[in-house]
C-alpha cells in the first residue's frame, strides 16, 4: 500500500496520505504501480467527460478534458517536456543541457511544444469522438494507463544521465520485476475495457492493445537511446517527456486504427 500511495505522490496532484522515511528500494517499487494510478486517471477522466457531454457539446468537453488531464498530473509531465526540448534545442554540451533541463523558466522551444503537446491531444480525442461513443471513451480511460506504463519501461531500460535526483533513485532501483508488474496491471486493465465490449467492437479494439503495445514499447526503447546519446543518460524531465509523448502516440494510433477499420 505504501507504494501505491508514493506512485500517487510522484504522478498526481491527487491529495493522499503522505509517506515519511521512505526508502530508495520502496520509491524503485513504486514505478510497479504507475499502470494503476493511470487506471485511476482514466477513470476520473471518463467520469469528467460523461459529466461535461451532458452540460457542453464535443468540442468543449475536449477542451476541459484536457485542462483535467493537466491539472491532475499537477503539469509536471508538461513541464518535463518543456524542459526537455529546451534541452535538445541548446546549442552546447550535455552540461550544458543538462543545466538547461534544472532551470525553472521555459524557453521558446518548450512552450511550443507544450502547445502542441495540447493540440495534438485535442484534435486526437475530437477525432476519437466522431466513431463512436465507446471509441471515445475506451481511449481516454486507457491513455494514461499505457504512458505511465512506458514511463516504467523507460526507466527500467534508462540510466542515469545525473549522479543525484530522484531519476537516478528510480533507474536504479526499479527491477524486471517491477516492469513485469507494470506489465500485468496493463494487460488487466485491458482485459477489464474490453469484458463490455460488443462482439463487433472487439476486434477494432484488440487491435489496437496489439499495435499499442509493440509500438510504445519501441518508442521508450528509442527514448532512452535519444537521451542517452543527447544528454548522456536519462533524467525526471525526459521521463515526463516520454509520458506525455506516449500519450499522443496512443491517441494516435487509436485514431488511425478505428479510421482504417470504417
């Protein structure tokens, strides 16, 4: 339970319970759990759109349902990727960068791609929303709980790019058996969607596990490979980065996959 509560702590803005004298093994433990705060993320968000489609019209609730996904994430992950395409866009070093990545302000480069960031999700869910209800809803309630998986996945296969910071406590202390577990919790709360599919929508829906998950799996694969040649090893920001990427990519995909199968 300890660890449930700290994946809160690090991922949400969610109030809990907070955890004292925590250890670098429990906070490694932890990532185990990050599947299962974005069930809990998914779920709030398809209870926000449920409640929003009854007052607003599509377009609106898409707005808002964005704003939710910002809020309850606190935008540490939005910030994480500012930072980082700050970073990749500095002319220097990877000190450099890496200084870049530790400065509280945000430079050009990161507010486009927070805006673009936002728009891509926008334009994805609007998109979603003109197949079916279910589509809709089903890829809302499992975004969050693939890109957390990937950020499991990327720590687990990442190294350090710094020699202190919670990044560094995380890589090294997050195990196979941790990335086994995010795994599982995945594929739960899959199998948990898909028990109110229609035989109809399974396949479409199916597909899309199947896709998804190679295909995000290779991205935090070529993630780590990216900060590791850029700035030498990975760090909290790139992670937030590759959450938030992860997510569009996933609304993507879903997009694509409904759209091929009309």
């Amino acid at each position: 339970m300890r660890k449930i509560l700290l994946a809160f702590q690090f991922l949400t803005i969610i109030p809990v319970k907070e955890i004292k004298d925590v250890s670098e093994k429990e906070m490694g433990g932890a990532s185990a759990f990050f599947p299962l705060i974005g069930f809990i993320q998914g779920t709030l968000f398809v209870i926000s759109a449920v409640l929003f489609l009854k007052v607003f019209p599509r377009e609106l609730t898409n707005g808002l349902l964005v704003l939710v996904i910002i809020i309850t994430s606190g935008g540490l992950h939005l910030d994480g990727l500012a930072d980082t395409f700050d970073a990749i866009a500095l002319r220097g070093d990877r000190e450099k960068k890496l200084l870049v990545m530790k400065d509280s302000t945000i430079g050009p480069v990161g507010v486009i791609a927070i805006v673009l960031a936002l728009l891509l999700k926008f334009l994805a869910l609007n998109s979603l929303f003109h197949y079916s209800l279910f589509t809709f809803y089903y890829s809302l309630f499992l975004m969050p709980v693939f890109s957390r998986w990937v950020m499991v996945t990327a720590i687990f296969h990442g190294k350090s790019a710094r020699q202190d910071g919670i990044g560094k406590i995380f890589i090294e202390n997050t195990k196979l058996k941790e990335l086994v577990i995010a795994t599982l919790l995945v594929i739960g709360c899959w199998l948990l969607v898909v028990s109110f599919l229609l035989s109809s929508l399974f396949t479409i829906h199916y597909s899309l596990f199947l896709v998804s998950i190679p295909v995000l799996y290779i991205f935090s694969l070529v993630s780590v490979w990216f900060c590791n040649k850029k700035f030498g090893g990975m760090t909290g920001d790139t992670f937030g980065a590759v959450s938030e990427i992860s997510e569009i990519l996933f609304l993507i995909m879903a997009v694509i996959i409904r759209n091929s199968s009309i």
